[in-house]
C-alpha cells in the first residue's frame, strides 16, 4: 500500500478542494492500492500529528466548494526552525509525523510561504510535490496559479459595480485590491474593469502625476475617475526610505490603509469627492471560477501522475499552457513580480490607464 499525505497551508481561495479532488481522483484511478491521509490547519496538522483518514467520498462534491475541506493557517517560514511554545522542534515534529505513519510522499498546496517549507521538508529527505495556490499569481515558475483568475473576477465585479455610482455622484472612487508585495490581481481587476489609474507596489507612485490625470478626465468632461489601488501600492517618495523608516512611518499613520491616505490627498488637491471601497477577504471566497476549476483538476492530476512515477521534490506548474514540474529549490524564496516593462503595462498605457509614474 502506497499511503499519501496532503496538506493545504497559509490562506486560503478558491479552488483548493478542485485541487485535492484531481489529486484524489487521479490517486485513485492509477494505484492499485493507495490511503490518503488529510492533515488538518496545514503544517500544523503535521507538527501535531493532527490527521484524518480520507475516504475517496470525501473528494466527492467538491469541486465547485471554495474554501478547503482540510482547514489551513499560517506558519511563518521565519518562525519554522524556532521551537514552539512548548519546546517542540517543529521541523522534526514534521518529519517524525511522515515517518511514523509512513508515508510514501506528502502534497502540498499552497503560496510562497509554504514552498519555502516544502523545500525544507524535501532538503529534510521527505518525499514532496506541490500545487501552486494564490489569488496573488505571485510564485516563481509558473504562469498561473489556481485561485487567480476567481479573485480577478471578483474584484473586477466589485469595480464594475463602484462605476454606476461613481458615474451617478461624480465622484473619485478608490477599490483597494489584494496584494501586499506584486499587483498582479490589480492590474488584471483593474484593466478588465476598466479602471482610470491602476497603482502596483512594482510601480512607485508620484501623486503630481495621479492629480494630473485626474485633472485631465475632469477637464475632458468626465466628471468621475476609478483607481484600482494594490494594497501595497507605494508613492515614489516612500519607495526610497528604509525598511525600517517606512515601517515606522506607516505604524504612526492616521489612515488605516494606503488608499484612505491617498484619498485623503486628492479630495484634498482637487476638492472631488473621494470614496473608498475594500472588497477585502471576499477576493479568497466563494465557488472557484470554471478556469480555476479545470487548472486546479489539472496541477492535481499532474501532481498524482509523479507520484505514480516517483518523482519527487517538485512544484506542478503551468508555462505556455502546457503543465510541467519545477524543482522545489528554484520555486523557494523567490517572487514572480510584475515587471514595470512588459508588454502588458506598455498595452494599459497605450489605452490611456495612468500607472502613476
């Protein structure tokens, strides 16, 4: 009997129960006689040998569910060789688990935090394969993630909804997206929704050029403006002071959030009206979109088909649309930004979306 581990960690989105089905399903097609044992809350489960024998009706009905069946939560990478409260060695903790029920090769869904983990446990000499999940597209080596393109959609309906009121109040209307370190769900949300400015943590602001667009919308007869504002959007002049600086800045601010600052500054230099609205933690919720769907089914029926193979120390990725494995060791600690250059910022310019810079 080959027995098989799988975990979901760090936060949730859509399309993690797709995932773990086509991981499941294909499991189940191609060995004759395998067990899959589900740990609970992410790593935690494997820290605390927290676990539940998963029967193949526990993948059944699952695929449009968001959200995930096995619990998750957020073990910081940084903290991961630190003992826990009680003095547990919490990477032996992980590794005594796989051993003691042992385990053929454990799965592993989740974003950048997680691989650097699953690249820990691989370097420990575990069996591992992952799937990349984040609504944020950020992990190195692969095109696209599964919960992607369900956030995108949401936060673009929440933008296209903000244009009638905007429209109705000639009003400057602030939606501040998800992403705290790269803007890929911004710029998607932002271009399919149509959005006037779209600020990324890649592109430092200047706020002159933001009231100059403005100005420009208002003096051409458009009496109301959209800005897709990433949550780590930064102004030029913040983008040069220290880590520490900035930190320390951003602890003493009034507002609660980069767009209630930056609202605050046009109402200011413009006398518009600035509203803002943060759809927030509902861009990780609720069913996963059909393409969420047929990828997540992919990674997992890609994930099942090296473990069926016996390779392992892999990511599932996607490139060009066609699925490939990825080593671990060039996944970990690295972020797919977006690049200030490309073709699709260049194309966003060209239709007039003001970057800020």
């Amino acid at each position: 009997m080959k027995r098989i581990g799988i975990l979901t960690s760090g936060g949730d989105c859509q399309a993690l129960n797709a995932a773990m089905r086509g991981v499941a399903k294909a499991l189940y097609e191609n060995i004759r006689d395998v067990e899959i044992i589900g740990f609970l809350d992410g790593y935690k489960g494997l820290m605390y040998s927290d676990y539940t024998k998963l029967n193949p009706v526990d993948f059944s009905g699952i695929l449009t569910k968001g959200g995930t069946i096995l619990g998750t939560s957020r073990q910081p990478f940084k903290k991961m060789r630190e003992p826990d409260s009680n003095g547990l060695d919490k990477v032996k903790a992980m590794v005594d688990t796989y051993k003691k029920l042992r385990l053929e090769c454990l799965v592993i869904l989740g974003g950048n935090g997680t691989h650097k983990t699953a690249n820990l446990l691989s370097e420990e000499g575990l069996n591992v394969v992952t799937l990349p999940k984040t609504i944020d597209n950020d992990i190195y080596g692969t095109d696209i993630t599964f919960g992607f393109q369900s956030a995108v959609d949401i936060a673009t309906d929440a933008i296209d909804c903000i244009h009638t009121t905007a429209a109705s109040h000639s009003r400057v209307f602030i939606v501040e997206v998800m992403g705290h370190k790269v803007g890929w769900l911004t710029l998607h949300a932002g271009i399919a929704s149509g959005a006037d400015i779209i600020l990324l943590p890649e592109i430092p602001y200047d706020i002159d050029k933001l009231i100059e667009a403005i100005n420009k919308r208002t003096e051409e007869g458009k009496q109301f403006s959209i800005l897709a504002v990433a949550e780590g959007a930064i102004s030029k002049k913040d983008a040069k002071l220290s880590k520490k600086k900035l930190k320390e800045k951003r602890e003493a601010s009034l507002y609660p959030s980069i767009s209630y600052e930056l609202g605050a500054e046009i109402q200011e230099r413009t006398g518009q009206e600035i509203r803002v609205t943060i759809p927030g933690h509902m861009q990780r919720g609720g069913s996963p979109c059909a393409y969420d769907r047929v990828i997540a089914t992919r990674f997992g029926a890609a994930a099942a088909n090296l473990i069926v193979k016996g390779e392992y120390g892999y990511m599932v990725g996607m490139r060009d649309g066609e699925i490939v494995k990825v080593p671990l060791s060039e996944v970990a600690g690295k972020l797919k930004m977006v690049d200030p250059k490309s073709s699709i910022i260049e194309e966003a310019k060209l239709i007039g979306i003001s970057f800020g810079d």
